[in-house]
C-alpha cells in the first residue's frame, strides 16, 4: 500500500446522471445518484492526484474542496459532458462513471409542450455522443502515449461479467468495472467485478469509498 500513488497525476471522472430536456420543465434522465464517481474523486485526490470532477446533476458536495486539488464543473445534457470531458482529456487516467443518457431528444420543445387533448407527443430521440469510446479511441496525451488509462464502468440488469467483458472490448479500454446489483443506485454500498487483461477480481461489498479507494490503489498500480 502506497499512500499516494497517484501524486502528480491529473485524473479525469465523469459522474451522476446526464438529463435530456424534453421541454423547460420535463426530460428523460439515467439512475444514478453520483455517489460511486464522488468516491473515486475523493480517492483519488486522497492518492495525491489533481482531479477534474465532471458532474452531471446531483446534489452532491464536491470531496475534498479545501485540498485545492479539484475542480468540479456542473453539467447537464450528455453533449455538454461529452465537451467538457473532451476539453479535460488531456490527462493520466479517466474514470468513465457517469449514466450517461445514450439518447437525447432530437428537437427539445422551448415552450412547455401543452396538453394536446387526448393525443400523446411522440418524442424523436438523437444518439448521444460516447464520451468513453470518443476519449479512448481518439484522445492522445502531451506525454505522447495512446490516451489516458481509460475505466469504463458497467450497470446491467443480467449477465454482468459477459456484457461488461464484451463492453471492455467494444470501446478499447484496459478496465472495466462491474457494478454488481442489484442495489446500488442511490446505495452507499456496493461491490464492484473489476476486469482487465489479466482477468478479474471481485471487490466485496464495502461502502462506496472504501471500494473507490481499493479501485484507485488497482489502478494506479496499472499506470
Ligand atoms: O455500453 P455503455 O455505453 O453503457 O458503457 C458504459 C460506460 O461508458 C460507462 O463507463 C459510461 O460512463 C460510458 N459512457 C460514456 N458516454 C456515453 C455512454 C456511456 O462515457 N454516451
């Protein structure tokens, strides 16, 4: 164990949800309360890194402000985090863990849409862009290595080791994280199925922070 193993790293994390507007007062939005991507913050800037926190919203305090290690910036739709994050990728490691809405809507209504009678609106929906893939794929660091070390994170309702595994392999990245249900949206608990090349290992049940730091002490291992 190595107290800071990540000092003089710059880390990026995405976190929370993303909302889609539908109009000023409706949209569609993913679960997730942001808990596990605050933990990696917190972590993180714990192991000495400096730590660009993307948030999508949540209601969250940003960790360790008065460290002066973090910056938080607040976003709403998957566009806006995919800019940010794309503007930020320039980094050693980028925590994937934001539920980020894989659609948005196609044409979000200025006015609040009225009720039309007894006709229901039928919604267009827009793919989002794939803040993961896009980063891992294109982003190429100062120090002249491929991209930052990308962690995806995965959430399904069944199958998690075959998706996650088949997920790893789709966006090219070295890591992915399982969350192993089926509780832990909204949960200070979780228990994570890290897999990488070398294959994987199970992190118990343990609050989300001390998962967040067994995580990062794995990671940093791998940098
Ligand atoms: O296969 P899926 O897109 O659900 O993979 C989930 C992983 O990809 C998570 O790490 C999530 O943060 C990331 N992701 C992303 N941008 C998207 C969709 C997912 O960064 N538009």
């Amino acid at each position: 164990f190595q107290p800071k193993p990540l000092k003089g790293k710059r880390v990026l994390i995405t976190a929370g949800p993303t909302f889609e507007a539908i109009d000023p007062v409706r949209g569609i939005t993913n679960l997730s309360s942001g808990k596990m991507g605050f933990a990696i913050a917190r972590a993180a800037v714990e192991a000495g890194a400096e730590v660009h926190l993307i948030a999508g919203p949540c209601e969250l305090p940003t960790p360790l402000l008065s460290s002066g290690k973090i910056t938080r910036t607040n976003v709403t739709s998957a566009k806006v985090m995919h800019a940010a994050a794309i503007q930020s990728s320039d980094c050693d490691i980028f925590f994937a863990v934001a539920a980020v809405a894989d659609w948005g809507i196609a044409k979000p209504s200025k006015e609040k849409i009225k009720r039309q009678g007894g006709k229901i609106p039928a919604l267009d929906f827009v793919a989002n862009p794939d803040i993961l893939l896009d980063i891992a794929s294109t982003v190429k660091t100062k120090a002249g290595k491929p991209h930052p070390y990308c962690v995806g994170f995965a959430a399904e309702s069944s199958a998690l080791a075959e998706h996650a595994a088949e997920k790893r392999k789709r966006k090219g990245i070295p890591m992915i994280v399982g969350n192993i249900g089926p509780d832990t949206f909204g949960s200070d608990f979780n228990q994570l199925l890290v897999i990488d090349a070398a294959g994987s290992k199970t992190l118990n049940k343990a609050d989300k922070l001390q998962l967040a730091r067994q995580l990062v002490q794995l990671v940093a291992k791998k940098i």
